[in-house]
C-alpha cells in the first residue's frame, strides 16, 4: 500500500525558512518520480517541483526562482522541499506527490 506523509510546515515569517518532508513507503522510491504540489486557500493545485529518483534530475515550477530545493533520502525513504525567501504568495497546503497518490499536506503560513 502507498502511503505518504508530509510534515515540517507551520508559521514563518517573510524571508524565512522551512524544510518540507514527505516520508514514504508501499513503493520503490530511488527509482519514483515525486512531486510537490500545494494548493492555496481558495486556489487550485500548483505544481511546485520534481525529483526523477531514478537519475536525480529535477525540475522546478517558475515561482520557485532558486528558492526551493528538492532532495531525497533514499535510506529514510523520505522526500524533502527546502524553501527559503518565503513570502506570503507561498502560503498554501503542500503535498507529495506519487502517481495518483497524495499525502495529507503540511499547513504552510507565511505571513509577519
């Protein structure tokens, strides 16, 4: 069974810091393709990034200009989104993404 969980969100203000993680398990994942994507109040979902685990090529959602940074730990199985410079526009719930599968999202509020 896939599961994802997400966690390390929570209140920053502006120009501050946070590290996502998204621990996983029910799959392969050094070989996955994971996503981020977080969806604001009221909002859509946005794609934010993409780790190919397979190869560690990634790829980034335009807003993101350098900000945010995708890793992973294959020993820990967990996924991580470093994001720094956050500014209020970065206020959402962020997922994981695996396939079809999501997590629950971590709470993300920028704000002073």
């Amino acid at each position: 069974e896939v599961q994802l969980a997400e966690s390390g969100g929570g209140l920053v203000q502006p120009g501050g810091s946070l590290r996502l993680s998204c621990a996983v398990s029910g799959f392969r994942f050094s070989a996955s393709i994971m996503n981020w994507v977080r969806q604001a109040p009221g909002k859509g979902v946005e794609w934010v990034g993409v780790i190919n685990n397979r190869n560690g090529q990634r790829s980034y959602a335009g807003f993101v200009k350098g900000r945010f940074a995708i890793s992973s730990d294959y020993a820990r199985n967990t996924l991580y989104l470093q994001m720094n410079n956050l500014n209020s526009e970065d206020t959402a719930v962020y997922y994981c993404q695996y396939d079809d599968y999501r997590g629950q999202g971590t709470q993300v509020t920028v704000s002073a």
